[in-house]
C-alpha cells in the first residue's frame, strides 16, 4: 500500500495521472528538430548563395526532376518484383515434388539477383548524368556570376 503523502511511482503515476491529481509533473512534449526543416533549408541555400554560389533556383528545378525521374524508376522495379513473388507463390503452389520446389526458387533467386543488378546499374547511371548536368549548370552558374 502506498502512502498517500508520497507520489505515486510505476503503475500508480498511470492511475494518478487518469484520475488527474494535481501532484503529478507535467510532462514536457519532446521538441523535434529537423534539418529539413523549410527555415534550415531556405538559410542554407541563401548563405551558400551569399557565400559566392549564386542562385541555386536552377538546382531546384533539375533536383526535383531528379527525384522525380528516379522515384518513378523504383517503383516501377519494385512493382516488378511483386509481380514476381506473386508468380514465385503460383508456381510453388503448383508445384509437384521437392525438384520442382526447388528448381523454382532457384530461378527466382537468380532472376531477382539479375533484376536487382540490372537496376543498380540503371540508377548509377541515372545519378552519373544527373551529377554531370548539375556540375555543368553549376559551372555555368559560377561562369555568369565572375561575369
């Protein structure tokens, strides 16, 4: 039994804290702090700018277009591999013998390792010449500011 003059510990804050006694400590909600916050990003990009960068506006643009590009990429790879575990259940399900099990999990996982290799390749790639047109235009950029 608890004395009623000492606060309540463990499972006894929970039930003072329903009933609202006033002797429990308000809790504090935790402040989130992100870099992504709109104000870190914008004061970033001016003090890159004021630093002797120029305008970023055409980073905007091109890095959107980017992301856009690679995230319809990778949906469409993952939306391929579903299209295969699904095939890999019919074809398990259908199977006859521990051979047959065996023969397609082994195609799956050949398949998927060629898929996921192919698709490595694809995106390098992508990122390669998205860094290559960002590094012109920057230089562009940097050309038109001496200027």
């Amino acid at each position: 039994m608890s004395n009623i003059n000492q606060r309540p510990i463990g499972n006894d804050s929970v039930r003072a804290s329903a009933r609202g006694d006033q002797n429990m400590p308000k809790a504090k909600s935790p402040e989130v702090s992100s870099p992504l916050e709109p104000e870190k990003v914008w004061r970033t990009f001016t003090d890159m700018q004021n630093g002797g960068l120029g305008s970023l506006s055409w980073l905007g643009t091109k890095w959107v277009e980017a992301m856009s590009d690679l995230g319809s990429e990778w949906l469409s790879f993952v939306a391929d591999r579903v299209k295969e575990d699904v095939k890999l259940q019919h074809e398990l399900l259908h199977a006859k013998s521990v051979n047959d099990v065996q023969r397609v999990q082994a195609a799956f996982i050949q398949k998927a390792l060629d898929d996921y290799r192919l698709e490595t390749g694809k995106v390098v790639k992508f990122c390669s010449n998205t860094m290559e047109e960002i590094s012109a235009k920057a230089e562009e950029a940097a050309d038109q500011s001496k200027t």
